[in-house]
C-alpha cells in the first residue's frame, strides 16, 4: 500500500475513499430509498410532461393573430388550465405524498443501533438485551464500534442518532434519506436494506474542517450473520498483551481509545478493540492496513485536516511500527 505523506494525499485518499461501495440513490437497495426514488421519477417525469405541453401552448400562442378566438376559449383555458389541472395535480401529489409518510417511518421490527456524529467520526454502539447504558445522550448502551455499521437483511433495523457537538447529517443514499444528528435531541431512522451488500455513507451537513472525511460504511448481511458478528465485537480484545499495548499505554493513547479486555479505557476516540474487522480506518477515508494505520497515528490531520487526534510523528519509528502492527492484528 502506497504512504500518504506527500502534497499526493489529497487526491489519493479521493480516489480511495471513492472505490468501494455505491453512494447513489439511483442504485436503492433500501426500502426507503426505492420509495423516495419513485418519487423523485414520477416528479421529474410529470413535471417535463407539463413544461412540454406549457411550451406547446406559449409556442401555439405566438402563431395566433388577435381575433383568431373567441374570449370564451380564452377564459376556458385559463379555468381549466390555470385553475383546475393544478390543482387536481398538486392535490394528487399531496395526498400520495401524505399516504406515503407512514410508510417512510415504520416501526423497527430488527435491532437498535445508537449512532452518535461526532467530529470528525461515528460513534456506534449495538442495542444488547440486559446491557442498559448511555452513549453519549443516546440511550442505549450494548456493543462499542465505530465508523462501520453491519444491519440485517430485510429487518428494519432502527438507527438512533444524535451527537454530543455540532449537527452532523447521517446518509446512506442507497438505504434511506438523510436523518440530522443533533445535539440534545435523538433522532430516528429506520434502514431497511432489501440487498446483501456494503454500502457508503456520508455526513450530509456541513460540520467542520474534515465534514468532507466524515463516511462510514454500512454493512448489509443475512440475519445469523448479523448476529454473529454483533457477538465477535462484545468480545474483549484478540490479542491482550504486546509490546503494542505498552507502546500504545505509555504514548497516552489509552487517555482517549478503549480496547476492551485491556488497561486502556478513554472514550474521547473511536473503541478500537476490533479495528482490523473494520474495512476503513479515519471514517471511511483509506483501507485498514497497518502501512495507513502507521501513517494516520504519526500524521493523523494528514488524513483529516481539523482532526482533534493530536499526531504522534514526534515518536520513534519503530515505535509507531509496532503500535500499528498491533492495532492491525485486533480483528
Ligand atoms: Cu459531520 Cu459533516
């Protein structure tokens, strides 16, 4: 994997953050997004229907001479024209839209899954039964992980959202439309994915320096697998104890990350305790690979100009070496 020190990081960590995953709410692959899609056809379509059959008439108009008809077919097409067809049409539109409503916000019949937008990241905790807690205002405690969200397939799976800082926007163009996270508030959106896939997701609200480096992933799979995978993250670390570890407790990381089954405990940062399962690092900026986890500790604004990961280029290499290769081995 290629080292993103140079002035080439920008377009390159473009380029990457690019090539995995629709983002598109062309490609719906979400109940939602297939229903506001729709929407969007049968707007987009009627309304050039109606803009060609305006442009008709004004054309039509402009080869008449004064006289050629009577006022009475004027007045005809004004009332009908100008005053009944709108309003059979926006009465139309209104009343599909309005029966259309409940079916955007149905109940969960799948897991809860807290997510809290945070500068410049996501902060995700799976709903677990007998595990009560509090993630940030969101109430709802369970399994910590971040940047990457796993749904069961055909479950509507509710996301509760809100954030301890700005108002950041939670989108994932293929599964459903945007919900804002908003501090003191917790918001509600339901993703009801109807295709196995990963998906891109995006900050859709201006929040900072990094707005634009602030993707998750969301990943759809079959309930059981789901289900597994909810269990491997409660698990504690895979590998407890290293020269990492050490390196990773005396350079003051453990002031913000967790990893559980270990001493450090911080809850400022993203839990790493099952980074190397995660496919992205930095919130969907670049592939997990040590090479990029070396890179972002060393120069974390790098990746993410505003980031409030202060860099730790300062230490040795070989140090920062051996906290990657750590950090690479936790799946
Ligand atoms: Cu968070 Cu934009």
């Amino acid at each position: 994997m290629k080292k993103f020190r140079t002035s080439r990081t920008f377009p390159a960590i473009f380029a990457l953050s690019a090539c995995e995953g629709p983002q598109s709410a062309f490609d719906a692959a979400g109940a939602e997004a297939a229903r506001v899609l729709t929407l969007f056809w049968v707007m987009l379509i009627g309304a050039v229907a109606i803009w060609a059959v305006v442009v008709a008439i004004g054309y039509y108009a402009t080869k008449t001479r004064p006289g050629q008809h009577s006022e009475k077919a004027g007045l005809r097409l004004i009332i009908w024209g100008g005053c009944v067809f709108p309003t059979v049409v926006l009465a139309m539109l209104l009343f599909w839209g309005l029966r259309m409503m409940p079916d955007l916000r149905p109940p969960g019949d799948g897991p809860t899954i807290a997510v809290s937008g945070e500068r410049f990241w996501w902060r995700v905790a799976y709903g677990v039964e007998g595990e009560p807690g509090v993630v940030r205002n969101l109430p709802i405690g369970g399994v910590p992980s971040a940047n990457e969200i796993w749904i069961p397939l055909g479950k509507r799976t509710e996301i509760l959202l809100g954030s301890p800082d700005v108002i950041h926007s939670f989108w994932v163009p293929p599964l459903a439309g945007k919900m804002d996270a908003i501090p003191g508030r917790v918001n509600r959106l339901i993703l009801e994915p109807t295709e196995v896939g990963v998906f891109n997701g995006a900050c859709a609200e201006f929040c900072g320096t990094a707005h634009a480096q602030m993707g998750f992933r969301v990943v759809v799979v079959p309930e059981t697998e789901f289900t597994e995978y909810v269990r491997a993250q409660a698990q504690p670390a895979a590998v407890p104890e290293s020269e990492g570890l050490d390196l990773f407790i005396r350079n003051g990381c453990a002031a913000c990350h967790a990893i559980r089954g270990t001493p450090p405990d911080g809850v400022v940062g993203p839990d790493l305790t099952h980074l190397a399962s995660r496919r992205t690092i930095g919130a969907g900026i670049v592939p997990t690979t040590v090479e990029n986890i070396a890179d972002f500790v060393a120069s974390p604004d790098h990746f993410k100009p505003g980031i409030e990961m202060p860099a730790f280029g300062m230490l040795p290499k070989d140090e920062i070496a051996q906290i990657a290769a750590w950090l690479g081995s936790l799946e």
